[in-house]
C-alpha cells in the first residue's frame, strides 16, 4: 500500500476527473502552502541544531553542482528532440533542475515510515537545487537567445524572495537556533500536524493535476513524453551522488527524489519575469500535470527499489 498521504493526491486527482464540486479555497490553499514550507524548515533547521559542520561542505557543494548541471544536460534535449523554442527549452530545464517541495515532503514521509536514516541537512537540498537551477535557466536563454528578450534585471531579487524560499530559510534558522527542545512550545504544533497538512495540500495538488490534464493535450505529446521519462533519468544523478559521497540511504532516496522532481512554485514566478518568450503554462503543464504524479505515486518507490539493487 502506497503511504496515506499519496491516497489523499489520488482523492483530488479522482474528484477532480469526475467534475466534483469539491474545491480548496485559495486562502486555505495559501495557508497549506505556507504551513508546509515552514514545516519543511523547522523540521530540517531543528534536525540540524547542534550537528552542523564543516565537513558537510563537500556534499552541500555537490548539490549544488547538481543544481547547475541538471538544466544544462536538460536544455538540449528540449531544444533537439522536443524541439520547442529557445525560451520554452530554457524555461522547462531551469523547472526541471529546480525542486518540488511537496515530492520533498512525500519523499521524507515515505522514508520515515521505512525507518530509514536521513541526515539533518537535506533539507537544505531544496535551496540548494533551487537556486542555481532557476538563475543556471535564465543565463542559458541569455545566452542562446541573441535578441535578448526577456531581462535578468532582478532575477536574483525573485530567486531568493519568493514565498517558499524566505518560509524555508526562515524555519531552518529558526530550528536551528532553538532545536526540538527550547522551541517545543511552538514547533510541536507544526511538526506533529506535518502529515496531516501534507494530506491537505496533496489533496488540492490532485485536484489541480485533473484541471492541468483536462482535456489531455495530445497534441503537445512530445512534452509529454518527456515530462514521464525524465524523472528516472534524473534521480539517476541524485542517487549516484548519495552513494558516492557515501549519504544514508534516506538522505539518497531524498536527494533522488529531488532530482527527479520539478518546480511548479519558485520556478515559475521567476521565469515568468526573466523570459517573457516563455509559455509557462507548458511548464506547468509538464511539472505539476505529469512529473508530480508520477513522482508521488511510481517514482519514490522506484528510486528506493533502485537503491536497493545498487
């Protein structure tokens, strides 16, 4: 049986098909979202008090290499076998390179219910990823782009600002200051209601796969197709990174998991400033429409089974 979580996504996918008039209201929408991300932090913030060292650097600046190499390997199979524009090609690969934080928080839930060790600093993978995948995007399209449409006039500013990156960092110093034991009185209540708030927001991430994919755009079957295959590929390099620097196993399925994901929050609300060319419905539509569901129900226990062969 898949972790419960995951049936509450196939709910919103199910109701969502059958044209329910179950709707999550976009203030409660905003409060789910909010409440997971500075949940996610707390968590890796208070997971990290007291055993942050130096000799995580090594397997932080991987990462974040990851983070850079993922959208430059990505961009030319868009532009030659998909064959979409420069700007599409460039703003799919910095959403594929960036991370899904609820494919995160799926993850570290399936990991937790096998017991599996997870080290205290993966929560900084989804930053680390994030960032330079969105900036390593919009420098590709600057690049190939000899019109130069579209301005990197304040990509910083959107990458490093955005609702998911300031909730994150903000509960990782946090959690990191205070730990599991001076901030109980507050943190408790996030980190025990995790999964429940995880179970909401899947439920609404079901009901807005069902609206991305209705009707099904065959037409645009390339993107598709390319949207269902890459995820294994791309946990791929997560996976053999976990077991070359030589990660607990949760810490690898994470970091896999992550790889195989992509952005349909921070990404989007950057490139939609940076290249103007850019269909980001198209990337959402890949994202959010494919890539998230078959991460939440197939990939993670993919990738864990891969683990396991390796």
């Amino acid at each position: 049986m898949p972790d419960i979580v995951v049936m509450f996504f196939l709910l919103g996918v199910v109701a969502g098909l059958a044209r329910s008039d179950l709707k999550i209201p976009k203030a409660a929408y905003d409060t789910l979202s909010l409440l997971l991300m500075l949940t996610i932090g707390l968590k890796g913030g208070m997971a990290l008090h007291g055993h942050l060292r130096w000799s995580m650097l090594p397997e932080l600046l991987m990462v974040t290499i990851l983070g850079i190499i993922i959208p430059l390997a990505v961009y030319p199979i868009l532009r030659r076998l998909v064959r979409l524009p420069q700007a599409d090609s460039a703003s799919i690969a910095a959403h594929y390179g960036s991370v899904s934080a609820g494919t995160f928080a799926v993850t570290i839930a399936y990991a937790e219910s096998l017991n599996m060790r997870i080290g205290p600093e993966v929560t900084l993978y989804l930053a680390l990823l994030e960032l330079p995948a969105i900036v390593t995007g919009i420098l590709i399209f600057r690049r190939v782009n000899t019109d130069r449409s579209g301005s990197t006039e304040g990509m910083w500013h959107e990458a490093l600002t955005s609702r998911g990156v300031i909730l994150l960092a903000g509960g990782v110093v946090i959690g990191l200051l205070y730990g599991p034991l001076q901030g109980a009185a507050v943190t408790d209540l996030f980190t025990h209601a995790f999964k429940a708030v995880l179970a909401l927001f899947l439920l609404e991430m079901g009901l807005t796969v069902s609206e991305t994919l209705r009707p099904i755009p065959w037409h645009r079957w390339k993107v598709l197709l390319f949207a269902l295959v890459m995820p294994t590929i791309l946990a791929m390099p997560g996976l053999l990174t976990g077991l070359l620097l030589g990660l607990p196993d949760g810490s690898t399925l994470v970091l896999a998991a992550l790889t195989a994901s992509a952005s349909y929050i921070a990404a989007p609300a950057a490139i939609r400033n940076a290249i103007a060319d850019a269909d980001i419905g198209l990337a959402m539509m890949a994202s959010l429409g494919v890539t998230f569901p078959f991460n939440v129900i197939v990939g993670i226990h993919l990738y864990h089974q891969i683990l396991l062969a390796l």
